[in-house]
C-alpha cells in the first residue's frame, strides 16, 4: 500500500469526552496503518524530516515474525507490525507525541523494548504487584524518549491509551483524569487509564500540527514546539510566512529554516553576554558564604575553639579554607569582567553586530581548517570543485564581516528571505 502524496484529512479539535471501549470492535489493520500514514507524511511536509524516511511494506529488514510471536504478541499484531509504516534514522533522538519517540519495529531491540517500554521489569502476569502491563492484543506505537509518553494501541477495540513515563494520562483530551486509580493490585496496570478511539485520537492531534499549535521543528534536536513555548511563536510565523497551510512553499521555508536557527544562535551570544554578570553574581554569594563558614570557624588561628584539636584534623580544614578561598578569588576574577562587560554593553544593534562577527568569524575558521587539511594531507579525497566552494564560501563570510550591519537583528528580519548574495553551507547548515 503506498500512502505517499495523499493529502491529510484532518479533522476539528474539540472537547472528548472518555469512551468505555467496546471489546466487540471488529478489528482492520489498514484503519490504524492509513493514520499513522497520513500523521508521519503531515509530519514531512512541516519539513521535520524527507519523505524518503518513511518506510512503507513489504519492509526491509522485515519485522521478525517469529520473535514478536515468542514475545507473546497476538497474531493480530503481528500482522499490524508488517503493515504499518516506520520512520527511519532519526534513532529515539527524536520527538513524535509528548516527547515519546518513533518507533521503528523493524529492529529487533525497539521491537522487544515494546513489551516493557517504561523499563520496570515485570514480573510474569497481569494480576501481581509489579506485573506485566502490555497486554498480547496492545501493540506499543512509540518509544519513550527521554521518559516521555508512551502510546498503547488496542487492536481488540481500535482504542488509544496515552501514558506519561511517570504514570498518568498524557492525551489533552482526560486533563482532568491524569492519576488513574490506585485500586489495582499490579501497580504497573495501565487499565485504569482513560483512552479514545484511534481516529479521534490521532485526527486530533494532526490538527494540532495543521493548525501550528503543535510545530514539528528541528532546532538542536527532533522537538514539537507547543503554544506558548519559547520559540512557537517565531516558528508560527516562519511557517505562515512561507503559506502554511494552503500555499506552503517548502524550499523557501528550508532556506529561511536554517537561516533563523543561524540567528537564533547569534541572538543566544548576546543574551548571554546580558545574563553573564547576574550568573556570576549568584555564584559569587555562593562561594563567599562557604568561605565565611570557613573563616567564622577559624578565629585567631584556633578552629572551631579548639586549641587541642589534632593536627591532622587542623590541616584537613587549613587545606579545605584554602581551596575555598581560592574558589572564592576565582570567581570575584571573573564577576569583576562580567561587571565590565556589562556596563560596557552597547545597544542592541552593537551587539548584533558583534556577535555576528563572532560567530562568522567561527565559519570561516572551520572551513579553513577543512580546506588546510584538504590542500595538505587530504587532497585525495577531495575534489577541485569542492575546493573552489570553501575558497568562494571564505571569500563570502569575510564580505559579509564587512557589511555585518545588514544581518538580521530581529527574528522577523531572519524570516524573510535572505537576498541574492546569501551564502548556504550544506555541513555548517548556515544561511546568511
């Protein structure tokens, strides 16, 4: 079944109220496989990742049939495993629902991980203490991340349950339902939680993406931005600006994707050298209260009022005011420059300015450095026209040092379109 190019069809958020699953729901695979289409190709238009990643049946490696049986696994989710499709090479260092991860079954590691994916080592059954909590019918869609949600798939009654890491419901849906009840005896039971229908589940959230209340971005790593997040507004307005939804010009919006991260990273060197001096100044309280512990205990040569204190004991304490003091002058070095630098802080064009330089100035020592190696010991596996793109690259970033003036200082001016005399750096992912 090739699902590439179909349009979404995203439904309208709205207020759910919980469903008692039906056990009487006749099962289809090609419901659940046709969503999770539908969600990882929505995912790739927003440019999270290339299409190329999303891997469709017949799979290869195929799903190893025989050990998701030994697992325990129901047939019916067997047949599941080899029809849905998977993303490839993003390797749990990513984001795809409440900070859970994709999943990729065809690797035998995730697919085993499935059976215990809060990694809490159950006993065998369902009815004791620290019992198993995935039952034989439930196929687990994502990995947890970095402890985040978990999403378990009933193929008995096409439901969703929504699990964070540390216990409780994730789906936005059952706010008020988050603590499900203690009454179970297998503490590790996700059968007191609240779920909903696959559909309205997964329909939900893709509209959450379609209308930017969720942006899938790539900034540092693999991220959903949520409404009223740091940065969710800017990518807001980088995707509408690009025409997000209807209109959406996805080239472009890659251009000015890499060059706002370049900004952001420039606007992140001047708002460090602001928050420098407070920083330093907390650390300073610190270290001068664990020095005055030290002194307030040492008077007129005596510790602690004790002029019979063991030598040895004495010396511990002599060694550890002096480390203290020294941490103590250390960070009073570095306070005194912060202070410095702060009063000599410019406006924020100034700043602007020179952080821009710095951080060019940082580009062009590394092709540099690339183009020695290339010149001197790697010329082999280099080639001339690579050669001519570093020279051409220096060439341009130390024009765009002599005119750094006309480099965005807002993140509005990143957003739009850098001009005919931009550079891009496929490695350094740069635009400027």
């Amino acid at each position: 079944m090739n699902h590439a190019g179909k349009a979404p069809r995203l439904g309208l958020a709205r207020k759910i109220n919980p469903v008692r699953p039906s056990t009487n729901t006749p099962f289809n695979p090609n419901d659940i496989v046709d969503l999770m289409s539908r969600y990882y190709q929505l995912l790739s238009r927003m440019r999270y990742f290339p299409e190329s990643r999303i891997k469709y049946p017949p799979h290869d490696p195929p799903i190893d049939v025989e050990f998701a049986a030994s697992l325990g696994m129901e047939p019916r989710v067997i047949k599941l495993l080899q029809l849905l499709p998977y993303v490839e090479g993003l390797h749990n260092e990513d984001e795809f629902i409440m900070r859970g991860s994709f999943a990729d079954f065809r690797k035998k590691r995730v697919l085993e991980r499935s059976t215990d994916p809060k990694f809490l080592s159950p006993d065998k059954g369902f009815e004791v203490e620290n019992g198993e909590y995935v039952r034989p019918w439930v196929l687990v869609l994502t990995e947890c991340g970095n402890r985040g949600s978990i999403v378990y798939y009933d193929t008995r009654n096409g439901h969703i349950i929504l699990e964070d890491f540390y216990g409780g419901s994730l789906d936005p849906a059952f706010s008020s339902r988050r603590n499900g009840s203690p009454s179970f005896t297998n503490q590790n039971s996700i059968d007191n939680l609240p779920s909903r229908p696959a559909n309205e589940m997964l329909e939900d959230f893709m509209n959450r993406h379609q209308t930017l209340e969720w942006i899938p971005f790539h900034l540092n790593a693999y991220r959903i931005f949520h409404k009223g997040e740091l940065h969710h507004a800017e990518l807001k307005q980088l995707f509408e600006y690009y025409g997000w939804p209807d209109n959406f010009d996805g080239p472009s919006f890659d251009v000015a994707a890499e060059r706002w991260r370049t900004f952001n990273r420039v606007r992140g060197l001047v708002e460090d050298k602001k928050r420098k001096a407070p920083k330093v100044k907390h650390l300073s309280n610190i270290t001068g209260r664990r020095l005055q512990e030290y002194l307030n205990r040492r008077q007129d040569g005596v510790w602690d009022g004790n002029p019979n204190m063991p030598t040895e004991e004495v010396t511990k304490l002599e060694e550890e005011l002096e480390k203290r003091t020294r941490a103590y002058q250390i960070v009073s070095e570095q306070l005194s420059e912060a202070e410095e630098m702060a009063e000599n802080v410019a406006g924020d064009d100034e700043e602007f300015e020179s952080a821009w330089k710095k951080q060019i100035e940082s580009y062009i020592r590394w092709i540099k450095s690339n183009l020695d190696f290339s010149k001197r010991d790697g010329g082999k596996f280099e080639v001339e026209e690579e050669t001519k793109k570093m020279e051409e690259d220096i060439r341009g970033l130390e024009e765009k040092i002599r005119h750094v003036a006309s480099l965005p200082k807002t993140s509005e001016e990143a957003i739009k379109p850098p001009g005919p005399t931009a550079i891009r750096h496929e490695t350094l992912k740069y635009v400027i």
